[in-house]
C-alpha cells in the first residue's frame, strides 16, 4: 500500500528532530527509573501522633506558666521593695513575739497561723521548717533565711514519719546552738550527754585540748555516730581571740564613728574604715548596718563577724530638703542618678513646692525600690 505523500510528510523528522526525541525519551525513562528507586531505597516515615499531642500540651503548659510569670515578678517586687525599708535581726520563731514578727515584715494573717502552729504543738527545727507556714511566700523566706537562728539541718535519718526522733530519747526541743569549748557541765546533760562522756570531754579540755572543728568533737571517746549526727548541725566553734573572757567588747555608733574607733574593731582596717566613713557622709548617714555591704569589696563575711558591735541612730541622718535641694544636691547621694535629680527639680519648677516625700512615687518620679532607700534622707521642712 502506498502511503500518501502528505502523510509522508507529516511522518518525516530530520536528524535533529530524531536525536532530541532520543534524548526526551532517555530523560522520561531516567526519571521513571530515579523514582522507582527512591522508593525502595528511602525509609518509610511514619508520623508519631502521639508525641505530636504531646509537644502541644508542653506548648500549652508553657503558654500557661509564662502567664504567671508577671504576677510572679510583681509579688517579687512588692516584697523586695518592703524588705528594703525593714532592718531585719536575728530570730527564733518558737519564741518570737507578735510585734517582732511585725518589725520582721510578717502580715496579721501569717502571725496568726504561726501562733496557730505553735499553740496546737508544732514547733520549728530547722529553716526550711519556716517556709512551710501556709501564707509565707518561697521570695519572703529567702530574705528572713539568713535571720533565723535554728539549724540549717537535722540528719534525715534520725526521723521517722511522725516528725520524731528514732535512735534517740531527746527530742530536737532539747537541742540548741553551742561550743563545746565553753558549754557547762548541766547544758551537756540537756544536750543527752552521759556522766562519762562529759567527762571524757572535760578531761580533754583540762588538759590543754581544743575543739577546733566540728570533727574534732567526732573524735571523743564515747561519742557515737548516731550522737554526732544528732548535735552536728548545732556545733558552732568561736575563734580562739572570741573567747578570750577579759577581753572588752567594743560597740560602734555607725553615724558618728570615726576612723580611730573603727579600727578598733577585729576585721576593720584603716581602709575599710576610710571606706565606711565616706560612703556615710555620701548617704548622709545609715539607716541600717546592712547598707554596709553596699560599699565596693565589703565582704558578707566580714559583715557578719562585726555587726553585733554595731549600732545605728537614725535620728544622726542628714536629710535632703527636696523644696530647696538642687540637681547638685541630689545627684551626689548614692541613690539617685542624673536623671532623677534633675526630674525632681524639674517637678518642683513646674508645679511649686512638694507637699509631701510620697509625691515621688505618687507621680513616678522615682522607682518605687529607689523611693523607699531614699525616703528616710528626704524631708520637705
């Protein structure tokens, strides 16, 4: 059959033609090829939807917490602004009165559930006994911590689950924070000391021996371990210079204090004490020993070694008149920067004279933790 010249010519490629077609075809198979191979050779992906719910309740519980985050901060901040306007002391909460607790910066409400506690038999062994009162919150615990005068620890072993102690007939009302340098005969006795190992103890003593640590008492003859790990947390060992009977006790009034007096005090040198002075004459006075720590490389340490010797007058503190104090004024007392002193003057320009120190925070001239430092130095008579 002959074929039509016009079909002929529809049918006809040149070489060009012909070699492309090759090539689109070569192309075609490869990557019919690639995907047939791809798949045998990948690994099958399965999706764990259970994982997947549980990132997205992480992601949920994230969301949730971060929303809490700001009340958290604020409550933070209201107490921190309230202790710094407080001069904290030394306390046992077992015998603390109701008016201490208020100068400590405790609430009507958290008073009276502590003396619910102790009236119904609860008493407190160590710190973190303190932080379990229902209404003290972890940030307010924090700040009266280093206050409180009970044992950091008491060895968990020697409790069991009724809060009392296992190995021992003493119970922890019987213990307390002593040297056994210096404690006497009858306080060993309270402490659950038998005859023979006080006076193995004060056979030791006689003799010339010391307690330098607390291992060292571990060391006596007699003494178990279980009696040592009961008394351990309340072992406290004063310097061999601290216990020197004839030695006098000296007690400094920090705002009229000068460099010679000082000096005088064991831990304080000539420039510790240049620094004490200058730092109080930039205040115009203290307000309470802790701002002590406030000047450059004042050690806590050495903090807590003096300051049973100190003594604050605040009615000695210099006062800023803020009706007549200018930028220059201001801005050299340690608690106000440029900006602040120059904002309070520029207040009073523009609406007359301060009627009162509160107008400060009132108008938020100053941050309310800057305010209640500065409230004590200002006046406005």
């Amino acid at each position: 059959m002959k074929i039509p010249e016009q079909i002929k010519d529809f049918l006809y490629f040149t070489k060009g033609e012909r070699n492309g077609i090759r090539l689109l075809i070569l192309l075609i198979l490869l990557v019919i090829l690639s995907s047939l191979l791809y798949r045998n050779f990948s690994p099958e992906t399965t999706t764990n939807y259970i994982n997947f719910q549980k990132e997205i309740a992480e992601f949920e519980n994230s969301l949730q917490k971060s929303k809490n985050v700001p009340y958290q901060n604020r409550l933070n901040k209201f107490i921190e602004n309230r202790y710094d306007s407080l001069d904290l002391f030394y306390f046992d909460p077992n015998n603390t009165s109701n008016n201490s607790f208020k100068k400590l910066g405790l609430t009507d409400k958290q008073i009276s559930t502590i003396n619910n506690y102790l009236n119904k038999g609860g008493r407190f062994y160590v710190k973190d006994d303190f932080r379990k009162i229902y209404g003290i919150r972890n940030y307010q615990y924090l700040k009266l911590k280093p206050f409180l005068l009970l044992a950091d620890r008491i060895n968990s072993k020697k409790r069991n689950n009724t809060n009392t102690f296992e190995d021992t007939p003493f119970s922890p009302d019987s213990l307390f924070y002593f040297d056994p340098n210096t404690i006497p005969h009858e306080k060993w006795t309270i402490l659950g000391l038998k005859e023979k190992q006080i006076k193995t103890i004060k056979n030791y003593l006689n003799k010339g021996g010391v307690f330098y640590n607390k291992e060292d008492f571990k060391k006596i003859y007699g003494i178990t371990d279980t009696e040592y790990d009961r008394l351990e947390p309340f072992i406290k060992i004063e310097k061999k210079e601290d216990r020197i009977s004839d030695k006098k006790i000296i007690y400094i009034e920090l705002n009229s204090t000068s460099i010679q007096e000082l000096i005088q005090i064991n831990g304080i040198g000539n420039y510790l004490a240049k620094s004490i002075i200058n730092y109080r004459e930039k205040l115009g006075g203290f307000t309470k020993k802790e701002q002590l720590l406030e000047i450059n490389n004042f050690r806590d340490n050495t903090f807590q070694k003096i300051s049973p010797q100190l003594i604050v007058d605040t009615k000695k503190i210099k006062k800023l008149n803020l009706n007549f104090s200018e930028i220059n004024d201001l801005v050299t007392h340690p608690y106000l920067n440029y900006h602040q002193a120059k904002a309070i003057v520029q207040h009073r320009t523009d609406n007359g004279p301060y009627q009162s120190v509160n107008t400060l925070l009132e108008s938020k001239i100053i941050p309310a933790g800057t305010f209640n430092k500065l409230k004590p130095y200002l006046t406005i008579k």
